[in-house]
C-alpha cells in the first residue's frame, strides 16, 4: 500500500474520486433518495442516525451520484457553522456554486466571504487643488452584515432557477454538531425556506432533533432515512475496499480472495471488523491507529498479535483526543466500570460521586464521550442508556 488509506472526515464536495471508491454499503437507503428525484417537484429529505454513522458520507456519496446523473439540476453543500441560520448557510453554499453571477457575488463579498472574482467599485479621489479635477481609483466594496438573508436566499434561488430549470438542491450537513435547543429554534425559523422552492437535504441524529421532526405529521419532510451500524459482511467489504483504494497495484476487491485484506489475514480483518462496530468513524478511527502500530512495530503483517498490540493502544489514544476534564474523566472511568449507565438503572450514589443531581446532567458528558468514540448510546424507547465501547484487551479468539 502506499498510504494509510483510513480517514474519518469524507473527502469534500468538488472531489468524491476517494468515496466513490471506498463508499460501501447503504443501497436501500440509496435507492429511497434516487427514487425521490425521480419527481420534478421539490422535496424535503432529512437523513439522521447516531453520530459517527455515516452521514456525511452518505449526503455527499448520493449528492455526486446526482451530480453525474442530472447535469440540468444544480447541486449545493455545506456543513452548517454554529454561528450561521440555516438561510444564511444555504445562500452561502448556493453563491459559492454560481461564480459567473455577479449578485450572487457581490452578495458574498457583502457577508465577507471571498468571491471566484474580484469585486471592486469605483470611488473618486480628490486631488490637492479641488478646482484643477479629481481622479477616479478602484478599492475592495465595503463589507457588512446580510439583514435579510431569506429574503436573499428567494431571491438567488430565482436566479439559479433560470440557469437550472430542472430544479436546485441545497445539502446542509452537521445539525447534530449544535446545540438540541439551537437545532429546535433554527428549524422552526427555517420553516418557509424549507418549503419553498428549492430541493432540501438536511442531516442530524435523534437526540438533536425534536420529535417534531421525526415525523411526518407536519408534512415538513418528504423522506426521512435512518442510518444505522453496519453489518459484519458490509463491514468487512468497506475494510477491502478501503485497503484497496490506497493499492498502487495487485487491485483485489474479492472478499472471498485472502490478497483482499492485505496486510490483514481474513482472521484478522474479521475482529477488526467486530470491534469496529459497524460504526464507519470508529472503523477509521481503530484502522489508524492499528496500522500506525504496526509501522511501529515494523509489521509487515497485521497478525492476532499485532492487531492486539494496535487495539490496546486505541483506549489511551482515543483518551488523549478527547482532552476530557476532571469530571468527564470520572464519569468516563465509572461507565467502563458499570459497563452502561442509564437513566432507569443509575443510582443516587453514582450522581453524587459524579458531581450532579440526575441523569439528565450527566447527558453532555456521555455525549461528548460518544463523539470521542469512548461510548455509545443504546437506543431505547424506555429509557436513556449509553454503554461503553468495548476494545477487548485479552486473548484474541478467532470467532468464525
């Protein structure tokens, strides 16, 4: 192999060429969006799942799929920022995709953001002796804040609309990166742009989603796709085809072929894939790290005791990462020691040697674990449970 062929954040809109190849898995759900552009009327599509499922790179796989296939429709992306509404994100994203419009740049020049062109204006200079003339010079337009982003975003869509007229789509990626309260107020603002005239794709997991959103009752979404873990057999063809994308040649993409996994036996790539999860970002995240370890240790295979050697060292480095706090530590150390930790089955002990007065307190804290791949939350119509991420540390067991 010529690099490390695991990434945990997808490659970008403009370039798909790394996911088109390493992309696995998720044809049903697929199917679901493909079927839905088959209409030419505009549609709401809401993609949601725990964090690290795949959700951005599922947005962006079936956003180039697309691409290649409806060249009369344009396509837009943007991963929300914490400081933007959802207006703003979208016209954003849609003036960035138009560069030979001058008011959509001009309109990004306004927010301060920078254009595909230069936008000057012409100003006059007087000279010395007022009388005898003045000369006329070129300097930046003045920036400032956009006071009518919706209004903004109406407008550019019409615009966009005369150049694509078979419909522009707008992917607005990361609401599960905000605050659930936030995520509440900007949905509830972004209610008329939803269902105005442009196809939406918008992605997010449960907890930062209010039921309101979960459901059809409201009629704001059209489609609304869950992801979830993947199974071991499509685990085990992401890690081929991942292996294989960094392959500068013998390409092999046969799971039945031992050569598909190199430098991993099939034994090996099976555990890997086990503890792995199904999760795609904890799957990237353990790859890393199991292959850094190997460079270390000057493997040239990735043998039980090798694999072994690379999982131990994951906890520490995931730890390290997280850059947890005093409190965050405890409660890490008290979830690794119950195993779970759920509203149903926590004790007033716990809350007190933890620092807090109810389960509900301790919500953040287990979130930001999941995020460092340190827990996972277990999900349950009764109750709140996370439980810990179980990196096994002794004897390795071929379980096949």
């Amino acid at each position: 192999m010529s690099a490390i062929p695991f990434t945990e954040s997808p490659t970008g809109f403009d370039d798909t060429t790394q996911l088109d190849r390493t992309f696995t898995g998720r044809e049903n759900e697929l199917s679901q969006v493909f079927n839905l552009f088959q209409s030419l009327e505009r549609r709401r599509i809401l993609i949601y799942g725990r964090i690290g499922i795949g959700k951005s790179a599922f947005l962006l796989e079936a956003l180039a799929t697309l691409r290649r296939n409806l060249p009369r429709k344009l396509f837009t992306y943007t991963a929300l920022p914490a400081e933007l509404d959802l207006a703003t994100a979208a016209l954003i994203a849609l003036a960035q995709e138009l560069p030979d419009d001058d008011w959509a740049q001009n309109t990004l020049h306004q927010m301060g953001i920078p254009t595909a062109k230069a936008i000057k204006e012409r100003t006059t200079e007087a000279s010395a002796n007022v009388v005898f003339g003045a000369k006329m010079s070129e300097k930046s337009a003045p920036q400032g804040k956009l006071q009518y982003p919706t209004a903004a975003l109406d407008t550019l869509i019409d615009r966009a609309l005369k150049k694509y007229p078979e419909g522009v789509v707008i992917a607005i990626d990361d609401l599960d990166k905000q605050n659930p309260a936030r995520v509440r107020q900007l949905m509830h603002d972004a209610q008329g742009i939803l269902k105005g005239r442009a196809w939406f794709m918008l992605t997010g997991h449960p907890t930062g989603i209010t039921a309101d959103l979960l459901t059809t009752e409201r009629g704001l979404f059209d489609l609304q796709i869950e992801l979830k873990e993947l199974d071991q057999k499509t685990t085990y063809q992401m890690l081929v085809n991942y292996l294989d994308s960094v392959r500068i040649k013998d390409h092999c993409t046969d799971p039945s072929d031992p050569r598909s996994v190199l430098p991993f036996s099939p034994e090996t790539a099976r555990h890997f894939c086990q503890v792995s999860q199904g999760k795609p970002r904890l799957f990237n995240r353990l790859g890393t790290i199991v292959l850094n370890r190997a460079a270390e240790l000057q493997a040239d295979k990735i043998t039980p005791e090798v694999l072994q050697a690379g999982l131990k060292s994951a906890a520490p480095k995931l730890q390290e990462r997280a850059a947890l706090n005093f409190q965050e530590e405890r409660v890490r150390s008290r979830l690794q020691e119950r195993g779970s930790l759920s509203d149903e089955t926590i004790e007033i002990e716990d809350l007190e040697q933890l620092g807090v007065r109810s389960f509900s307190e301790l919500v953040p804290i287990l979130e930001k674990l999941e995020e460092a791949d340190l827990a996972h939350q277990i999900l349950r119509s009764d109750a709140q449970e996370f439980a810990a991420i179980d990196l096994p540390f002794g004897e390795f067991i071929d379980t096949e």
